[in-house]
C-alpha cells in the first residue's frame, strides 16, 4: 500500500471514529483501562479510602500506537482514608484525547465504609465534578470538504456531572457497582448556532476479583471488569495475574471481541510501584498500528514511619 493511500485510510477511519459521535449524538465515551485492577477509583468512588494509607496514581495509555488522531488517555488519581470518621476522600484528573476531540475532566470522591460482619466492608461512594470538551474540526483532512459539519469548530463546553458507586471488599475479595456519570448532558454548540456536539451516554460498571494462595510464595488474583452502556454492546474484561513473592505481579487481559493484554507489575519498594500493559486488537486496526501501551506508577504516602507496609493487592 503506497503513502498516499495508506494516509488517506486512516483519515477514513478516524472519520468513522469520530463523525458517529455527532451524527449519532453521543459525545466521547469514557476511557478503559487494562490495569484497572489497580486503580478501581477510576470507575468507583466507593473505593475512596478503602485503603489504609494515602496513595496516588498515575495511568498513561496511548491506544493504537503509529495511527494518527488515535485515542489516548492519563488519569492521576488522589486516596486517602480518614479513618476517625469511617470516611474516605479521592480526586481524579483525567485528560482524554480521540483525533480532534480533547476532554479534560476533574472530579472529587467520598466514600463512607460501613463495617459488616468480622471483615467485610461496604462503601457508599458519591463524586461530583465537570468535564471540558473541546472539538477542533477545521484541522481534519477529508475526501470530502463540504460537510458543514465540519466547516467550524465547536466552543468549549464546560459540563456538571456527578456519578454514584457501592464497593462490597475484605483482604480476599472485593465487589462494585457504579455510575460515575448520572447526567445525560446534551453538548450544544450555543456560541455558534444550534449544532448539537452529542450527549454523554450513561456508563454502568461492574466490577469484582479474588485472591487465592496457591503456595507460599504464590497467589492467584483474577478480576472482571464489565461495562454496560445503551444501545452498545456489553464490554468485559476477564484478568488473571499471578504475584510472585509480593513483589512481581505477570498477567493477561482479554476484552472479549476486542482484545488480548498482556500485564506486568512490579513493587519496587515498599511505597513505590510501576506497571506495564500491552494490548493487542482482534480486529483489521491491527495491520495499520503498533498496539496499545499502558504505563502505571503509583506511590503510597508512609507518613508514620513506624507502622509497617503491608502488601497492596486491591
């Protein structure tokens, strides 16, 4: 396939990519992460201060690496426990980008963790935030340069929202149920004229994993992660990772009829924690891109320097 031709394939494609969110009126969807094992905070807010220390993380993915105007994602998260009052606190910052659309979102969790049983908890998580949206479509290169569509850009749309979560966890298992989205908003183009941008569809997550010691040395954790939104098809990801010593975590990922990952984890220190993952798409977006790659660093806060660090595993 000559330059021009390949060029003008992946204009195609990220057209398709992008025109159905505003031809269809849904506006950009939420990211998904692979390693969201780690993280559910991303998804929950229930899971606010379900730890016993302040912990931060950082989550990059650049999805379909080598195609131009593909989607890519960071989300740096904030957790802490406040444990006199059976509460949490978290706050999330999420920058998403898919070809000419960039979302800038802030949000802040709190979760009250209620104790059931000798050592069960269930957590009610409330987040309230807003989202920043910015559309630049006068830049696309098109076959086709006449739809109006696509002859002016739209302003920046500066939306409320507030999600909702249940997060049932022991040391050995854990369970949740979110909406971090309530509001359907409608995305209008008011500065300009009456464009409707879309509307941000409902997003249903699920979410649950394990851990089995296999020997000493040894422990199995799978998790399934599942999200519903109307009118698309339900999305599941089954993981499994084996942790080696407390220390390496190795794994594998499978979105069904999307993907297959691959995941490495490694507890550098008692604080300090890095990740990897590597996607690999089942469909023909495969022959025109490098793969996804998904990079994790997380730090937990030791403020008192004699309690001793405890392995994390959710």
């Amino acid at each position: 396939m000559n330059r021009s031709r390949f060029n003008s394939l992946k204009y195609v494609v990220l057209f398709l990519l992008v025109f159905p969110c505003f031809k269809q009126g849904k506006a950009q969807q939420d990211p998904m992460y692979t390693q969201y094992m780690h993280n559910p905070l991303t998804v929950n807010p229930a899971y606010a201060g379900s730890t016993d220390m302040m912990s931060a993380m950082f989550l990059a993915r650049e999805q379909w690496v080598g195609f131009d105007g593909a989607p890519k994602s960071r989300t740096l998260t904030l957790s802490a426990p406040i444990t006199r009052y059976d509460i949490g606190a978290g706050f999330a910052f999420i920058n998403d980008e898919l070809g000419p659309v960039k979302q800038n979102s802030f949000y802040t969790d709190f979760a009250y963790h209620l104790t059931l049983g000798e050592k069960g908890k269930l957590s009610f998580g409330l987040k309230g935030g807003f989202d920043m949206i910015q559309i630049d479509l006068m830049n696309l290169t098109l076959d086709q340069q006449n739809d109006g569509t696509f002859a002016q850009n739209f302003e920046e749309q500066f939306i409320l929202n507030f999600g909702l979560g249940l997060y049932y966890y022991t040391d050995r298992f854990y369970l949740g149920v979110s909406i971090p989205r309530m509001l359907k908003n409608n995305y209008d183009n008011d500065g300009i004229n009456t464009t409707s941008l879309g509307y941000k569809e409902r997003h249903y997550f699920v979410t649950t994993g394990a851990l089995f010691d296999l020997n000493d040395y040894i422990k199995l954790k799978p998790s399934i992660l599942s999200k519903i939104v109307w009118n698309a098809p339900v999305s599941i990801d089954l993981s499994v990772n084996f942790i080696l010593y407390d220390q390496l975590w190795l794994g594998t990922s499978y979105r069904i009829d999307d993907s297959m990952s691959f995941l490495i984890h490694y507890q550098l220190s008692d604080q300090l924690r890095v990740g990897y993952a590597f996607d690999l798409t089942e469909s023909e977006m495969r022959r025109y891109n490098n793969g996804t790659h998904e990079i994790m660093v997380a730090f937990d806060f030791q403020f008192n320097k004699k309690k001793i660090m405890t392995p994390r595993y959710f």
